[in-house]
C-alpha cells in the first residue's frame, strides 16, 4: 500500500500555520501576508515585522508589512522603516515613506537627521515627510535646511512643501535660497510664488 503524504508532512505547511515567525519568514505568500497582518496586532510584534521587512520580495506581502509597522507606530517601527528610504528599489522607497507619513508622531524625532543626510534623495523624502507635521515645526525644519542646501532639487522640495504648510516666518529664508540659486528659474519663480502666499496683505502688515 504506498504511503500517502499527509499535509502535516508538507515543508511550511502546519508549521507555518502554527508559528507566526515561521509563517512570516518562510510561509506561501498568503500565509505571509495574513501572519503579517496578525502580528500587527500587538506592539512586540514589531521587531519581526523589521526581520521580514528586509527579506520580503512579495509586493502585497511587503505592503502588509509595511501597514503592520505603521499601525504598531513605535520608536522601533519607525526605525525598521528609515533604512528603506536608500533602497535603490521605488516600490520600496514609496512604500517607507508612506508608511512614515502614516505614522508622523513616530517619525518626528528621525526628522533633523533625514534633513541633515548626506544623501540627497534622502533629504528630499524628508522633506515630504514634513507635510504631516505641525505647521510651526514644519517650517521651522525647512527653514534651517533652505539655509544650508547646495542641491537645487532639495530646496525646491522644501519650497513646494512650505507652499502647503508653511508660516511667514519662513519668508527670509527663502529670499536668501532664491539668491544662493540665481540661475535656476524654476525655483525663483516657485519660491516667488510662496512668498506671495506667505506674507500678510500690506495693509494688515501695517495694522
């Protein structure tokens, strides 16, 4: 009579049904993607969300992750994220900094240090990262990196994110960028434009 393989003898299968890590880490797709939403659940399962976030290939399965993380919003989910802000991937990119914008309270403290990143793609993905940040604390950030940019691209990023959310205090610096980038039109015309939405009517100025 010729032995029949029962599921529980299966590679994955029982295991993966029954511990979670294994089902994350070595699971089918699905099994993949429901222990990620399942762990999600608890604050302490955020380290294992981050071990399988730099292992996992599966788009819909790294979408889980990356939502489970944001859900957790913990000092440690946001630093499983940060990282994947240099992948050379754009799926993955995309996918940390919207699960960032998802947790902004949790990403608030790594701002300045995004902002002051050698990398200059880095610094214009925090730069978007401000648009969920109190006004005051937002323009105050974009104020201090217009002061000191050397990347075009950079500064128009802050510019367009102050156009959203800036305050008028924000006005002197972003004179002093439209100087240090004379030849550049299109940032003298955008930051032209902010300043105009920035400051007070002349006549409540002068009130």
């Amino acid at each position: 009579m010729p032995l029949v393989r029962s599921n529980s003898d299966k590679p994955g299968v029982d295991r993966a049904a029954g511990d979670p890590r294994a089902a994350l880490l070595s699971g089918s797709p699905e099994q993949r993607w429901t222990a990620a939403r399942r762990i999600a659940e608890t604050q302490a399962g955020a380290p294992l969300l981050a071990e399988a976030l730099g292992l996992e290939k599966d788009a819909r399965v790294r979408e889980a992750i990356f939502t489970g993380l944001a859900s957790i919003a913990t000092r440690e989910s946001a630093l499983a994220i940060l990282p994947h802000l240099r992948s050379d991937d754009a799926n993955l990119r995309t996918g940390a900094l919207d699960a960032l914008r998802m947790m902004p309270d949790a990403a608030r403290p790594h701002l300045k240090g995004l902002l002051g990143d050698s990398d200059a793609d880095v610094r214009l993905l925090a730069c978007d990262l401000l648009r969920d940040q109190p006004a005051a604390d937002a323009t105050e950030m974009l104020i201090a990196l217009l002061e000191t940019e050397s990347e075009p691209n950079v500064c128009a990023a802050a510019v367009d994110v102050l156009a959203e959310v800036g305050e008028a205090s924000a006005v002197p610096a972003l004179l002093h960028c439209a100087d240090r980038f004379p030849s550049d039109p299109f940032l003298s015309f955008a930051i032209k434009q902010v300043i105009e939405r920035l400051r007070p009517p002349a006549s409540l100025a002068r009130g």
